[in-house]
C-alpha cells in the first residue's frame, strides 16, 4: 500500500517533467540526477509551490491534486537549499512556528529533544539573525521535524555545509526516520550524500525517471552514458 | 550639505515673523477649534478607509505578476499624479448631485457636496494612491518564500500576514501610513471644492487669512504643522534606527 502516489507532469521550457511515483511509508528514496533535470520541479510540485499542469498526486487518503491543496493543509515537510528562517523570530520561535497553541505544551518533550540533539539549546532564545550558517541549517531542520510530518521532502539540504556538519546531520536524520517514521524524498547531484541515507534512488534526466532501484544496482548497470559519467565524476 | 540643510528650513523662521497679537479665531468664533477636530477626525477615519481598503491592494500588487502590477500601479498611479484641484471638480461633478449616483446618494440621505461625507472621502482619494504604493513596496520586500514556508508550515493565508507578513512590513506600513496621513491632513486644492463646509485646518487657514490676516493664521498653522510633522518623521527616525542596527 502506497503512502504517496504520484504523477506529475509540468512543462519546462527546455522539456515536460514527466514523472511517476510510489512510496511506501517509511520509504527514503534519493532523487539524483544531474543540475536541471527536473528534480527541484518534481519536489516543488509535491510541496505545493508549483501546481502541475496534469497527473494526480495523493498522500494516503489525502488528493493533493488535482485541485491543488492549499499549502497550509499539506501535511508536508519542506527543505530546501535556502533556510528561510523568520527573521523577526528566535531560534525559539522559529522551531515552534508550525506548533499550535494546544500542541505546543503535547510537543514540548519531543522539542527539547530535538534542541538537545542538534544542540540548539544555548541559541534557544537568540534571534535568528545572530547565528551562524551551520546554526541555521539546524534550525531549518529543527523547524521542519517539530510538527513530526508523514511525508519529508528535502531539497540539496547540505549542498553549503562542511563535510563534518553534513554527515552529523545525515545521522540526525537517520535516528528521526526510525523514531518518526516519515517517509522521504532527498534531492541531490551528489550520488554519495543521498547514498548514506536513502534507501531506494530514482535517476532523473531531462524530466523522466530513466531508472529505478538500489543504489548497488543504478551503480552496477547506469541505464544512461549521462548517468554513468555522473556515477563516475 | 549644511548651508542646504539651512536653505531648506529657512521657511520656518517665518513663525517668528512679526505679524502683530496672534489671535486663535479668525471671522467666526469656534471656527478655528472646530476646524481642528474636523482635520482630525476626518484625517483619522479617511486614514481607517486607506488602510482597510488599500493593504489587501497594496499586498495584490506586490504579489502579482509584473504585467499586472505594471497595469493596475498605472491606474493607482493617476490618483496620486492628479493635481487636488483638478481631482477636487472632478469629485465634485461625478458624485454631484445631478449625476444618477450623486441624486441617488442625496435620496439615501448621503449629501456628497459640503457635507462629511463629502470631507472624509475626498481625503481618501486623495491619500489612498500614496498609502498602497508605499505599502506595495513595504510588502514587496518580504521574500515571498517566507510566507510559503509559513504556509507549509501549516498557517492559514490570515496567519501568515500576522505571523509574518506584518511584523517585517510593520515599518514600511508606518511610513506608508504617516505619508497618507500628511497628504489627507493637508489637502486643500481638493478639500476647497468638495468640502468648503465642514472646513479642515487647511482650508480654515485660508478662510482666517482672508478674514483676519496673518494674526489670525499663526496659532492654527503651529497647530497644522505641529499635527502633520512628527508622525512621519518618528517613522523616518525609527527607520533609519532599524536599518542602523539590523
């Protein structure tokens, strides 16, 4: 039984998107290919910032589209290569904005455990301007796991951190996947990042999904010479 | 810079002029104290019409397309350009009375000429062009993509602008709104044709000058400058303060 389930087609101005998808709960599956091929477009148009100009996308009982759902009932997480964190707000602030009133004191546990791992405590009540780029990214992470989504969609999440702040923050992840059971989607060009930890990956050129399957397998027999000069570099 | 600075200001020495014993009223007892209220009042309720009327404007433009915004900023933009004088006859023959919506608004018991009505939206003509461009820019300056992640993180259109949206266009709708407030609390080419009666400060001044003379203008333009000036330049101050500190 498929968690999400989507079709999307969205027409470009160099090609037509062309996509099909099918996710499991709990899934993690890497979308990878090479700049401009589609992928962005593909997570855009699950999120709900862009709207397809065809197909059908649902999540669980939920029908995303057609007609698109507004953004604010898309049980939805979202990370792009941007932080976008609210400027007015605290560290504090920021982590909570998608907590309601009544959730807020349900979720308090689960918060300061999220603070603690990605040692967010001693920013706690500083304003976001005041804190570093890698802090930031923490805070985005934090921000997007607080109101505990079923489906996360990440887009290049790490594309400007260090390695170190990379593979501390791909362990993060991996120890919420368990505890959370969220299903997700990571976008990257980089085959080693969404290889430590997506467990299925999906190749994406010029809009069309030309390969599927373990990432063992899209390494041993890359369906394209693009693919494969990819895998190699 | 400073010899222009003092170029620029030099008018106001003009308060010290001699002018012979101020006097607070002019022809009419009364007429100067209520001229007051009225710019105030009337300032204050065109300025409630701008803001409930002009931010969802003012936030379409700044979201829309550029064709679009190019388009309905043009028109927005032929309030601001007109000369009050011209826009004050133009007021005065589409809503006057022998116009089908003039008549219709007498019949209903809403006279538009000489009347508070008439007053009050005269103002908003002609403040509202100033108020929604200068809260277009406010508006447009905070990322659109704040407001989606907002969204995304499950708040409402409505929660968006009040959580987001609002607090980082808080100064900008400020000074947007100090802009409009100048315009409608000092109009007067405008105000003289639609509204003679109730008179605001503007048009009592000139009323008091050509009654009484200067004696007679001094206290209510220490009073009209006195209203019209500090709002907006607070705002300017707190502006620069924030774009120091930021």
């Amino acid at each position: 039984m498929s968690l999400l389930d989507a079709h999307i087609v969205k027409t470009r101005s160099a090609f037509t998107v062309d996509v099909r998808l099918r996710l499991r709960a709990g899934e993690r599956l890497g979308l990878f290919g090479a700049s401009g091929a589609g992928k962005s477009t593909v997570m855009s148009c699950l999120a709900g910032i862009e709207t397809p100009d065809a197909g059908r996308i649902s999540l669980g009982e939920l029908g995303l589209f057609p007609p698109s759902l507004p953004l604010h009932r898309r049980p939805i997480a979202y990370l792009t290569q941007s932080d976008w964190l609210f400027p007015h707000l605290s560290v504090a602030d920021n982590v909570c904005f998608g907590l309601h009133n009544g959730e807020r004191d349900g979720a308090t546990k689960w918060i300061g455990e999220l603070a603690a791992r990605l040692d967010l405590r001693r920013l706690w009540h500083q304003p976001v301007t005041h804190i570093s780029g890698g802090q930031a990214r923490r805070v985005a992470l934090a921000r997007m796991l607080a109101r505990r989504p079923p489906l996360v969609l990440i887009d290049e999440p790490f594309a400007a951190l260090d390695r170190a702040t990379t593979n501390e923050l791909i362990a993060a992840l991996q120890e919420w996947h368990v505890a959370l059971g969220f299903t997700l989607i990571a976008v990257d060009h980089r085959p080693e990042i969404l290889e430590k930890f997506c467990t299925r990956a999906a190749v994406i050129e010029s809009g069309q999904i030309v390969q599927e399957g373990s990432w063992s397998s899209v390494a041993a027999a890359p369906a394209t010479p693009l693919l494969a000069r990819l895998l190699a570099s | 810079m400073l010899a222009f600075v003092l170029v620029l200001l030099y008018p106001l020495l003009g308060l010290s002029a001699r002018v012979g014993p101020w006097q607070w009223n002019g022809a009419i007892p009364g007429s100067t104290s209520s001229a007051v209220w009225n710019s105030l009042f009337f300032t204050a309720i065109a300025l409630v019409i701008d803001v409930l009327l002009g931010t969802p404007v003012a936030l379409y433009l700044a979201r829309s397309g550029t064709r679009d915004r190019i388009v309905w900023e043009a028109a927005v933009l032929v309030s601001v350009l007109m000369p009050p004088l011209a826009l004050g006859i133009l007021l005065s023959l589409a809503f006057g009375p022998a116009t089908a919506l003039g008549a219709w608004l007498l019949r209903i018991g809403v006279p538009t000429s000489n009347s508070s009505v008439a007053f009050a939206a005269t103002q908003v003509y002609v403040s509202i062009g100033y108020y929604i461009l200068a809260a277009r820019a406010a508006l447009a300056a905070v990322p659109p993509e704040l407001e989606r992640i907002a969204a995304l993180l499950g708040s409402s259109p409505l929660q968006v602008f009040r959580r987001v949206t609002f607090p980082l266009a808080k100064l900008g709708l400020a000074a947007a709104l100090s802009i409009a407030w100048v315009r409608a609390l000092g109009e007067f080419g405008a105000v003289v044709v639609t509204a003679y009666y109730p008179s605001g400060m503007p048009v009592q001044i000139w009323v008091n000058l050509q009654d009484a003379g200067m004696p007679a203008v001094m206290p209510l333009l220490v009073v009209f400058l006195l209203t019209a000036l500090p709002l907006p330049w607070l705002i300017h101050l707190l502006a620069q303060k924030r774009n120091v500190t930021a």
